[in-house]
C-alpha cells in the first residue's frame, strides 16, 4: 500500500472515529429529550409485532434487494447541476415469481431472527415500501427550487432573472468549503481568491480590478439572508461561510440595485441559514480532512443541533459551530519552509425561532466568524508554478473577525405581511504586509530584515441597517411590495509603513521617542512623520431608500412586473497621510482631503414574462444598479488632476431569457441573453511624479454583452443525471483614458476579469447497494482567458479542471451516515487568477507576482444525522 492511500486509510478512520465519538455523546442526549415522545410510541406497538415487522424485513432484504426510501432532498446531488434535486436512485426490476434457488436460498427464522437484533444494535430502520418511484417518469422529474431572492418565496424558474442556486447539501456532498471552490461553475462569473476573508468576484465582465486584497469596494454584493455584508468606501473582509447547515447559496446575476441598494452593483451572493425546526430535537456533525498536492494536511469539523425549547409555545433553537483549518499550499523560496499560509479559525451560529401564533414570528440570528494566518502569502514568484515566495523577508500574519446580529419580526395580516429585519454588522481586521519588494524590488538573499519594509493595515467598520416592507401574500394576480430602508456605515482605515530599523529607532518604546515625549512632543507625532508612510481615513456613508416591487398577471399568461427604489447617499471621508513618501510628493506637507459627497438617484426595474404554455416561457427585464460614490485619498490641487469626489458608478442590464421543458419535465434548456451599459466606472489613478499616489476616480465607459445556457437532464436510466452550463462574455471599454501606469487604453479593451467562453458539465449516477445509497459524480470546468487590470499587465485564467467523487449515505441506519470522497482539478492543473506585474517605487526595477489556483486536492468527508 502507498504513503497516499494509507494516509487516506488513516483519514476516513479518524474521521470516523470523531464522528463515532460524537454519537456516543449524543445518542443519550437525545434519547432522554425524546424519552417521552418515544414511550407512547413503544406503548403502542407491540414487542412481538416489531420483531415480526423486523423479520420480515431482514427475510425480504436476504432474499431480494429492496430499495431504499428516496428522500425529498437526496444524499448526493449532481457534480454541478444547480438548482436541481437528483433523480430517483437506480433500481432493479423484481421477477413476478421468485426462483425455486432464491427461494431454497431464504434465511431460518430462527437465523433471520437472530440477525435482525444484531441489526436492531446498531440502529437499521426498515425502508418504507414501494420506496422507488412507482411511476419512471414522476421519478425522473426535476424538482422545483424555492428562492428568496425577489424578497419573497418564489419557484426559481418563474423568476425573470438569471439566478443559479445551490443547495447546502449539495455543497456538504461535494467537500466544498469555500465560496471560491463552487462559485465559478455559474456561467458568467470567475473569482480569485486570497487569504480567509479575502475574495474577488466578477459577474459578468464588470469589474476594474481583480486583486483579492484590492482597496475599492467590490462591484458583487455579499449578503447572509437580506443583511449586506459590503464595505461602501473602502473593501474589507467578506464572508466565506462553511456549507455545513447551510440551506443553500444564491447568485444573482445583474444589478440588484431596487431590492438591495448599492451594495450590489453587478449582482450578488446570498448565503441562506438553515432555520430552526419547532418541535424537534435534531443533532448534525461532520469531519473533513483536506490534502492539496504538495501542500499542508487539515481536518475542518462541525456540529449543528436543534433545541426545541418551548414546544407548546413553539420556540426552538439552532447552534452550529465550526472549528475550520485551511492547508497551506505556498512556500517560503528563500527559507524553503513549507505550506506557510496554513490557516486557522471557526465560525458560531446560532437562530433563535419563536412563533407564539399563526400570524407572529420572531427571528433572531447571531453569527460569529474569526480567521487566523500566521503567514498570509497568496502569490507566487511565476505564474505558473510552483507555488513559492520569494519576495517576502518579513512575517505577514492575519487576523480578522466578524459578526452579525439581525432580528427580524413578521406579522401575517389577512392577505399581506409587515416584515422588520434590524441588523449590526461588524468586521475588525489587522494584517501586516512586506513592501521591500514594491519599493526597493526584489531583495537579493542575505538582504537584511532589519532595513525590509513592513505595512501594518488596521481596517473596522461597523454597520447598522433597519428595514421594514409590507408585501402581499395571497395568490391574486396582483401581487405588491413596499418598503423603506435605512443603512449607516462607520469605517476606519489605517496604513503604515515603515522599516524595522527605524521603527526600532524612533518608533514606539524607543528611547528618543521616550525623551521626545518627556520634552513635550507627542511620540505619536515622530512615529507617523519619521515612517515611510502613515495613512489614515474615517469615514461615514448613509443611505436612506423606499423602494416598491409590482407584478400583475394578465390571461393567466402574462406577467408583467415593475419596480423601483428611489434612494439618497451620502459620503463623508477622506485620507490623512503623512510619512517620508507623502511629504516627498506633497512639497513637505502632510496630505489631509477629509469631505463629503451626496447623491441622489432612482433604481428602475422593469420585466415581463410570456408563457407559451406550462413548458416554455419567454421573459424580458431591464434593471439598474449603483454602488456607492466617495472622496479621494489624494489631495486636489490644480496641478495634479485630481477630483475632489468621485461618483457613484451605474449599470443598465438588459436581460431576454426563454425557459423550456421538455419530455414530462425531465429536460430543462434555458438560454438567456444580456447587455449591460457601464457607466463612471470606478477606476484606481495615480498621480504622475517620482513617487505616484493611487486614487479613485470615474473613468471612460464599458459594455458587457453576451449569452447564457443551461441544460439539466434526467435520461431515462434510473439514477442519472446529467448538466451544461455554459456562457459567453464580451466586456470591453468604450471610451479612451490614461490608465494610471500612462498607458493609453483603446477602446475594445477587454474588462478585467471577464472570461470570454466559460462552462461546466457534470454527471452524475446514483444507486441503491443494501441499505445504502451510493452516488458518483464527475465534473469539468473551464474558466477562459481574461486580464488582471484594464491595461492587461497580466493574462489570467484560461484553464479547466477536472473533479469526481463517490458518496456512501444511508437513511435506513437510525444516525444516518454519509462518506463523502472528492477529488477536484485531478490533472493537477496551474493557472494565475489574479497577478501584478509593475516596477518599484525607489530603483524601478520589474516586481511581479501572481495569486494561483488550487492545486489537485483530496477532500474526504465523514458525517451524519440524527
């Protein structure tokens, strides 16, 4: 047996071994809180009854293979089909008579008795009869997916916009535990990731910068539930949830700017949490190890329970903790220490659910969500392997946190519902950098620490929202939603850089800063003015909204819907910097651009949707979007050129989709068509000079044009399925500008980010084996080539990967077990997803370095339910 297949051996035994574990503790737990529901059950049935239904069983099991009961939501679903349930699982057909060998071949009783109380130990449940579908065709149909993303439960397909949704077991099945390892098999939308907490999306070409660490906000909203996560001034972490109990993730293609504001300019991801369940006590857990190749070994586990607390008065709780640990991939090149971005962190959830009537409902949600990297090393030297740095002398760990609280009430009238929802948002991250290369270039071997630069970033925001909406909720063809909104951000910012030398020297603790204290000047005052750099920036940003969503049904046929949020937002912030760097470029003076902007505006949304019968259906929407406006982070002066403000920047999507299904609802073919119109889009400058400031400022304009397809298949073979997704994207510049290296950008220039040809197939084949259901699946993703930045300095992506995987679940067993396997990017595939190629501030020699994906990666996952 190989090193690798005895490590994965070892793998599934301990994960086993903590789940196990976890069951023996559990299992008592349970059973008392449920002793008294049991006792009447167990009253009512007879023990001999029970052990003749359990023989009985036992002898149909040893004589024929019985399937077992499908659930609603299957153990495995398929590799990447979105917004689907698996079909039913494979099945053998019975003969009419059984053989005179089966029959011959049929246990004792006194056998079968025997077997069925070892059975009964460990817990197996005899199936429900006629488990498989008895018709084939009902069994092969697609299940409907029920959303939230128009603000109310709808059918994903009835919905006049591009929606991919994924359901958190689907998620759990397939080992995925960040956002970046799925979000990409929606057509459409690419993603390059950094450290935890640190995620760039592009949907649909509109971006201007791909960096995971970039300074502007994200143009992709990050939402969990109706709270947004998005910073509106300067980007800070995001959330990158487990998919442990979860209920699924949702990404909305297109400006959602009527139903959430400015904080989804280009779409958005919404993380739905699994709610309470009244009147039950439930209990989840899992283990999962990680290996990428050549890289770090890491076991991520979890536990979810259901509390009801108050069943009379139906009040319940849901607790999830995750203890997460994420392998390191990248290497120290100087030192050859191994895997030194490994990470660590967990994440607490807890809703508490009361519904004292029919028409009452409280609900509120805390979560809690902290991250740790000793090292925080993203990029490599080349970009294509391997995965080593070089470039870094000093240590660079992270630490970042956030948290959210929201309390939602809802009050069900007669045929509409007030819904309120207050939340508090905070995220505190503190993250230190190596700027030797970026200033000086890369250092030669020996170069000492102690003359390296180091940047210490203090990024804090906190963040209050209320929102209260009145809807409707009968099933009239007029169906209405108003509502008002109210959002306050505060933000802090700090940037300083300095070396070690001269922090040692002047810095805090040093002794002329001691005696320069005891004189009467501030410590403070030298340590800011004596740095490379010092920058500082507070800032406030407020938005105040009523918005209204309408829709009418004509001749059962046509729907027509209308929308419309008018909002007001207002900026104030700014930059204080000063430092040896800033006083060199600002004629010895500190900068200081503190101001204010405010803005007004009208977010229309506009759709309506045809259908040609219950199978096809053609829609047609056009909607805008807008993201948050600011104040530059360099002074304006009449030399420079640089604005005061910049604006916010907006996006028109024009949307034509048709919606088919085919052969009893077995086939699913939708093709949808865009045209988004980028205007002021929101670009980073520099000023020219010996040292250039980066700056914000509306620039040129873009468009984004293309098609989206989608296939979803259940053949007719019993526990297949099979999925294409699949899309194409011109974004391009329309307008000439100087980029901020004095690059002239053409017109036709490509959009960072976008991917001009992007899909993703999957199969999947599930089938009965005993008691268990066992699944496989297999899928290929493709990402095109696209550019880092809009002067192309580096050319990303343009790769595919390879994934499969098997399942082992069973319902039958009272714990209900699940092994999960995964294999992803098996051809071991390297491409860079974001990169920077520039020169250095002091010597101008060429520094360049290029975040990779993830290499190949063995994920097994040990879990279950009771």
């Amino acid at each position: 047996m190989t090193k690798n297949k005895k490590n994965v051996l070892a793998t599934v035994t301990q994960s086993m071994a903590y789940c196990c574990i976890a069951t023996a503790i559990a299992n008592p737990v349970l059973a008392f809180a449920q002793q008294e529901q049991t006792a009447s059950n167990e009253a009512a049935a007879p023990a001999a009854s029970s052990k003749a239904s359990d023989t009985d069983f036992l002898t149909e099991l040893l004589a024929t293979p019985e399937q077992p009961a499908q659930e609603s939501n299957t153990s495995a679903t398929p590799a990447t089909e979105t917004a689907t349930t698996s079909p039913a699982p494979a099945s053998e057909e019975k003969p009419a008579e059984a053989s005179v060998e089966a029959q011959a071949s049929e246990p004792s009783a006194a056998a079968t008795a025997d077997v069925t109380e070892s059975l009964d130990l460990i817990g197996v449940k005899k199936p429900a009869e006629n488990s498989v579908a008895a018709a084939p065709i009902r069994g092969r149909q697609i299940d409907e997916i029920v959303v939230t993303a128009t603000k109310r439960e709808e059918n994903l397909r009835d919905i006049p916009a591009s929606i991919s949704a994924f359901t958190g077991e689907k998620l759990e099945n397939e080992g995925k535990l960040s956002l970046n390892d799925f979000i990409q098999q929606s057509p459409g939308v690419t993603a390059a990731q950094g450290n935890a907490g640190f995620t760039r999306i592009t949907m649909r070409g509109i971006s201007t910068d791909t960096s995971p660490a970039a300074a502007t906000p994200s143009p992709v909203g990050i939402f969990i539930g109706d709270v947004s996560f998005s910073d509106p001034y300067t980007a800070n972490i995001v959330p990158d949830l487990s998919a442990f109990d979860l209920s699924g993730v949702e990404i909305l293609k297109g400006p959602q700017g009527t139903l959430f504001g400015g904080s989804a300019l280009s779409g958005a991801v919404r993380y739905q949490l699994q709610e309470p369940v009244q009147g039950e006590w439930q209990f989840r857990a899992f283990s999962q190890y990680n290996h990428p190749d050549d890289g770090g070994q890491a076991f991520t586990t979890g536990g979810a329970v259901n509390i009801p607390l108050l069943t009379d008065h139906n009040l319940a709780l849901r607790f999830v903790y995750v203890d997460r640990h994420y392998p390191g991939v990248y290497d120290n090149g100087r030192t050859g220490e191994k895997d030194i971005d490994h990470a660590s962190g967990n994440q607490i959830r807890g809703i508490l659910l009361w519904e004292p009537s029919e028409n009452w409902k409280f609900k509120y949600t805390h979560l809690f969500q902290k991250s740790n990297t000793p090292q925080a090393t993203f990029t490599a030297d080349t970009p294509n392997g391997p995965r080593s740095n070089s470039s870094k002398i000093l240590d660079t760990p992270s630490d970042n946190h956030f948290s959210m609280d929201n309390l939602e009430m809802n009050y069900n009238f007669e045929s509409m519902r007030l819904v309120s929802q207050t939340a508090r948002v905070v995220k505190d991250a503190l993250f230190y950098g190596d700027y030797t290369a970026a200033l000086f270039g890369n250092p030669p071997q020996g170069y000492p620490a102690a003359l390296a630069a180091s940047s210490e970033v203090i990024d804090k925001s906190k963040a209050f929202s209320q929102e209260i909406r009145l809807q409707s909720t009968d099933d009239d063809a007029f169906k209405w939603l108003v509502g008002a909104y109210y959002f306050d951000y505060d933000g802090y910012f700090n940037l300083h850089i300095d070396t070690p030398a001269t922090t040692g020297l002047l810095g805090p603790g040093s002794l002329i800063n001691t005696i320069a204290g005891l004189l009467g000047v501030p410590g403070q005052f030298i340590n800011e003015n004596t740095s490379l750099l010092n920058g500082e920036s507070i800032s406030s940003s407020k938005e105040i909204a009523i918005f209204t969503d309408l829709n009418y049904n004509l001749w059962d046929r046509l729907d027509l819907s209308v929308g419309a949020r008018f909002y007001s937002t207002k900026v104030t912030g700014g930059y204080v910097g000063t430092g040896i760097l800033i006083l060199a470029e600002n004629n010895l003076s500190p900068t200081n651009t503190i101001g204010d902007l405010k803005e007004r505006g009208i977010n229309p949304k506009f759709s309506a949707t045809y259908h040609f019968s219950d199978e096809i259906s053609l829609y047609g929407m056009a909607a805008k979007g807008f993201r948050f406006g600011g104040v530059s982070s360099v002074p304006s002066t009449a030399s420079n050129g640089v604005p005061p403000t910049f604006k916010s920047d907006t996006l028109w999507n024009y949307e034509l989709g048709l919606r088919t299904s085919w052969l009893e609802d077995t086939l699913h073919a939708d093709i949808t068509g865009f045209y988004l119109f980028y205007k002021n889009p929101i670009i980073t400058q520099a000023t020219t000079g010996v040292i250039p400031l980066s700056y914000s400022d509306n620039v040129s304009s873009a468009i984004s044009r293309g098609l989206e397809l989608s296939l979803l298949w259940n053949p007719p073979v019993d526990g297949l399925s099979m999925s294409f997704n699949g899309g194409m994207t011109d974004a391009h510049i329309t307008a000439p500008f100087e980029a901020a290296n004095g690059d002239q950008v053409q017109p036709g220039q490509e959009m960072p980010g976008a991917a001009r040809f992007q899909y993703n197939s999957s199969v999947q084949y599930l089938r009965p084996v005993s008691f268990f259901l066992v699944g496989a699946n297999a899928g290929y993703t493709y990402v095109g080539k696209g550019y880092n930045n809009l002067t192309h300095d580096v050319e990303i992506n343009g790769f595919g990967t390879l994934s499969a995987g098997l399942t082992f679940a069973s319902d039958a067993l009272s714990f209900k077990p699940k092994i999960a396997i995964n294999l992803s990017n098996i051809l071991n595939v390297t491409a860079a997803t974001a990169g920077a190629i520039g020169k250095s501030i002091v010597t101008q020699s060429k520094t360049e370095q290029y975040a990779l994906n993830p290499p190949r990666t063995i994920t097994v996952r040990v879990s279950f339910d009771l």
